[in-house]
C-alpha cells in the first residue's frame, strides 16, 4: 500500500511537472492551442466546468467524459487509471464534495 501511495504521488508529481511544460490541444475551444504556462488552474477550472456540465447519470455524458480523460492522458504521459483517479480527486475538491463521480469508474 505504501509503494502504491509513493508511486501515485510520484506520477502525480511527474504529471504535474509536464502539464508546465506543454502545449495542448483542447477540443472544447475550437481546437485552439492554448498556451499552459498556468496549466495546473487552467485544469481544475476544467475539471470544474466538466463537473457542472456531466451528471453522470447519462451514460452517453459518461463515456464522452471518459474518452476526454483518455484524451488528456495520452498528452500527460500517465496512466488512464491514476489520470482518472485523480481528474476525479480534483473534481470533488473543486465541487467541495458535491460532484458526482463514482460512475466514472463503470465505463
């Protein structure tokens, strides 16, 4: 568990060191390459508008929500399992425990 522990908050600490460096597209702005340099806020203020927008409860929002999280990964460079671990740690901070998101895991 503690091996676990310490490689989460290390892949957290690698994402959060590429997310400064890159440059990504992001399909919800016109396919406008945005410039990141703030990435970290510009991310859970992404994550907080996703968790207004998603209910959740429509598996059609779902998988979009999912396959945008795929998406996010593949320029992150991290797994798809700890990426949606902690898209979804995020949202619940930002929301302060309100956003839905145990059924991010079904899909």
């Amino acid at each position: 568990m503690l091996k676990l522990l310490l490689f989460a908050i290390s892949q957290f600490i690698y994402l959060r060191t590429v997310i400064r460096k890159l440059i990504i597209w992001d399909l919800t702005l016109g396919n406008k390459i945005l410039d990141l340099s703030y990435s970290l806020l510009y991310v859970q203020y992404k994550l907080y508008v996703a968790s207004q927008k998603y209910s959740f409860k429509d598996k059609k929002h779902i998988t979009e929500f999912n396959i945008k999280c795929k998406l996010y990964c593949i320029y992150f460079h991290t797994s798809y399992q700890l990426f949606i671990f902690m898209w979804a740690h995020i949202i619940k901070n930002v929301t302060k425990g309100h956003g839905n998101t145990d059924s991010l895991f079904e899909v």
